[in-house]
C-alpha cells in the first residue's frame, strides 16, 4: 500500500493493493517452504505464527480507506488480506480460492471471521469448507467485490471509485471509516486465539 500523493495523505485515503501480472494473488508457492518450522521458545513461536493475524488486524486500525484492485486468481492470504480492505475491485476473470483445508492447514487466523463479516457466516463457511473456486458473478452478488470490470478495464474502474472518494470532504471520509472499522469488529467480534499449532 502507498499514498500515492500529498493530496491523498490529507484525505485519508490509501491507494490500491493490487497485483502485478495475470493475478492478483496466486497463493504460497507449495514448492519452497511456505511453512517453515518455528524454532525457539513457546512465546517466539506463538507470536510468529500469528504474524497473518497481526497484519489483518493492523489493517483495521489503520486510519486510510483501503481499496484492493484485482484480477485473475485471488488465493489464500491474498484473498483474507483483500478481504480487510475496505472496498474491493475485481475483473471479470476475477476467481477467488481459499484453499488452505484442502492443504491440511487450519485457517486459524482471523481469516475466517473477517471474511464472515463480509458476505456472511454461511457464504464464509461455504467458501472456506469447500476450498471451491468462486468466480466473479458470485463475488459480486454475496457483497465481497464492489465493482466488476472488464478484464482491460480495472485500473480505469478502480482509479473512478478512487476519485468519488478523494470527492468527499476528507474529515467525514475519515471518520465514517474509523466507524464503520470499529462497528465491524464488534459486530463479529474478531478475537480468536492464535493457532494452538506450534
């Protein structure tokens, strides 16, 4: 993420997280070690195993409207660090997969309920249970994508939502975030304790 200038800075607002490339996120690369072991004490284990969970939580209180631009496949992590964004916007050839069960991996890390704040504990359950591909249409109807755009199209749609955000007055932009951040972790409450597998 980076302010993309002064303006914006003062606007509270933040610029697109996006990918480079076909895809906005293809997931951990299975052939290296995505996972490494965790060596030291039981406290240094436990807290760098919840390095996922601390960067989705910062994502909350950061002050700055997020807005995450993607295309192609949208995988694992990158679809939960997504998910924190505040506003999100896909292509038409957008699929989203959350494919850590399939992998024997727990998704232990707050993942599970953000997503549920956003499209709802069935949807989530569904989308994470399953591992299944979602496609665009999808996204688009359960409310987790905001805008859709052709594929050639997405910086273009995404730099429209940017500037009908830098039009509203900078103070009520930033605290309605702040408020609707802080209505969106009470409303699910967002604690869960770090993985036990460590």
């Amino acid at each position: 993420l980076h302010v993309r200038s002064r303006r914006q800075r003062q606007m509270c607002i933040r610029d697109r997280l996006s990918g480079v490339g076909k895809s906005f996120c293809s997931g951990a690369d299975l052939k290296t070690t995505s996972y490494p072991k965790v060596e030291g004490s039981w406290s240094t284990r436990r807290n760098r195993t919840a390095t996922w969970q601390r960067v989705l939580e910062q994502m909350e209180r950061i002050p700055q409207v997020t807005i995450a631009s993607m295309q192609g496949h949208i995988v694992g992590g990158g679809a939960l660090l997504a998910t924190a964004c505040d506003f999100r916007v896909i292509t038409e050839n957008a699929v989203l997969r959350i494919p850590e069960l399939a992998l024997g991996i727990p998704n232990v890390w707050n993942g599970t309920p953000l997503l549920a704040r956003e499209v709802g504990l069935p949807t989530a359950r569904d989308w994470v249970m399953t591992t299944r591909k979602v496609a665009s249409d999808e996204l688009m109807q359960s409310g987790w994508a905001q805008r859709v755009a052709p594929d050639t199209e997405l910086q273009t749609i995404t730099q429209t939502l940017l500037d009908e955000l830098l039009a509203v007055p900078p103070a009520a932009l930033a605290m309605t975030r702040s408020m609707t951040s802080a209505l969106a972790v009470s409303y699910t409450h967002l604690t869960l304790p770090t993985t036990p597998y460590v």
